[in-house]
C-alpha cells in the first residue's frame, strides 16, 4: 500500500512534468497543481491499463505509461485553461 503511494507520487511527478514540457505556451499552474494532474493521470492510466489487459508485463509496462503521458497532457490543457493568469483574472474585460 505504501509502496503504491510512493510510486504514484513519484510516477505522477515525472509525467505531470513531461506533460507540462509537451504543452506549447506558457501554463499558469503552480508546481503542486502539476504534481496533482501528475498523479490522477498515472492512477486513471494505471486503471484504464489493467481493465485492458495492457499492466503487468514482463518488463517495463510502455503502453501503460505512454496512457499516463497522454492523460497528463489532457490534464494540462484542461487546468491550464481553467486557471487565471498570475493576475488574478481570466484576461477577459467586462464591457
């Protein structure tokens, strides 16, 4: 159980972090919030992996991984244009 945890933290960091890399422009996400979308995309990936058929192989699990990666960057692009800028606002002006 502890183990799992630990590994999702870590896994979580590494691909909220490429995720974030692989998103062109600038997102106004704080380093907490990726490591967030970091962990809920490898646990969904995980998830959706294991209902497939595609974890547990000998070795590294790839596929496994690169369903993580791309749930990553779905998460990215939907927090990023969720959240407003360092300004506060959303950038848009009430007329």
């Amino acid at each position: 159980m502890i183990g799992a945890i630990v590994s999702a933290v870590v896994i979580g960091a590494i691909v909220g972090a490429l995720a974030r890399l692989l998103v062109p422009g600038k997102q106004n996400m704080s380093i907490g919030l990726t490591l967030i979308v970091g962990i809920v995309a490898a646990l969904l990936g995980t998830l959706i992996a294991q209902m497939l058929g595609w974890a547990d192989t000998k070795g590294i699990d790839w596929i496994e991984h690169i369903l993580q990666l791309v749930l990553a960057v779905v998460g990215v692009l939907i927090v990023a244009r969720m959240t407003p800028g360092r300004t506060g606002g959303s950038g848009r002006t009430m007329t």
